[in-house]
C-alpha cells in the first residue's frame, strides 16, 4: 500500500502523471521552438513534472537507484525552472535558465519513459531483457542527440518580449 492504495494503484496514477507531464512539456517544446510561449501548459508541466518526481519517491525502492537519482536532479531542475518562469516568466537573464532547466527535466521524464518501456513492454522487453543491450543505449543516445537539438531551437527561436 502507497498513501492507501495498491502498488497497482499507484503506479497507474503515477503513469498518468508522467504521461500528462510528457506529452504537455513536448508541446510547451514545440512552442518555445515556434517561438511562443504557453503559460498555462508550462504550468501543467513544470506541476505534473514535479509531481511525476514526487510520486516517484513513494515506489518501494532499497538504497540509491538511477530512478531516485534522476528524480532528485529533476526536482533541483524544475526548482530552478519555477523560479524562472513563475518569478521571472522566462524573460531576460531568465530565458536560458528556464529553457534549459524545463528541457532537461522533460528529457529525464522521457528517459525514465524509454527505460521503462524496455522493463514492461513485452516485444521491447524481448529485445533487451537485461536493459543493458545496444539497443537500450542507442535508444537514450538518440533520446538525448533529439534533446540537444530541440533545446538549441527553443534558446535560439523563443524571446519573450517581456
């Protein structure tokens, strides 16, 4: 039991989470790439995101994992990224930081999401059953190639004009 629900439960809602973080920071991405910003989706995902990370915390776990890892590097990531654009709403100084912060936590959301989807989705699962195969390494090698790229897009295209 997790906050009185089943594991089952709990990871079903911590899945919709990271899915409604996922897919709204890939919007929010696109945006800043266009040039535009969507506040009230950057909302929805700087706040699911955190909550992805926070739900993350409550998964029986025993000592330090990569997940708890990324989860803590997440939360100092959004941290800064909230200060940014809630404080600062990404404009100035604040652009960048924001930008960066927002881009990396989105990439750990959907590293985390490619990992997993080796550990539980059985055809990918058949293909690397250990998560230590070539496939799984040249998957996240891509994952972060496509992050580099698109956080380049959204610093060089998105300026406020606040």
């Amino acid at each position: 039991m997790i906050l009185g629900m089943s594991l089952a439960l709990f990871t079903k809602i911590h899945v919709f989470i990271s899915i409604v973080a996922i897919g709204s920071g890939l919007v929010v991405a696109l945006a800043l790439i266009g040039g535009k910003m969507l506040p009230r989706l950057a909302s929805l995902f700087l706040v699911t995101t955190v909550l992805t990370s926070v739900t993350g915390f409550f998964f029986p776990f025993h000592g330090m994992t990569p997940g708890i890892a990324i989860g803590i590097l997440s939360m100092v990531l959004l941290l800064v990224a909230m200060i940014a654009f809630y404080g600062k709403h990404a404009a100035g100084a604040w652009r960048r930081p924001f930008i960066i912060t927002a881009m990396i936590a989105l990439f750990f959301d959907c590293l985390v999401l490619v990992v997993q989807s080796f550990m539980k989705i059985g055809p990918l699962h058949a293909l690397a059953p250990t998560g230590n195969e070539p496939i799984v390494k040249a998957s996240q090698g891509l994952l972060l190639v496509v992050f580099v790229v698109l956080t380049y897009l959204a610093d060089k295209k998105y300026r406020p004009l606040v």
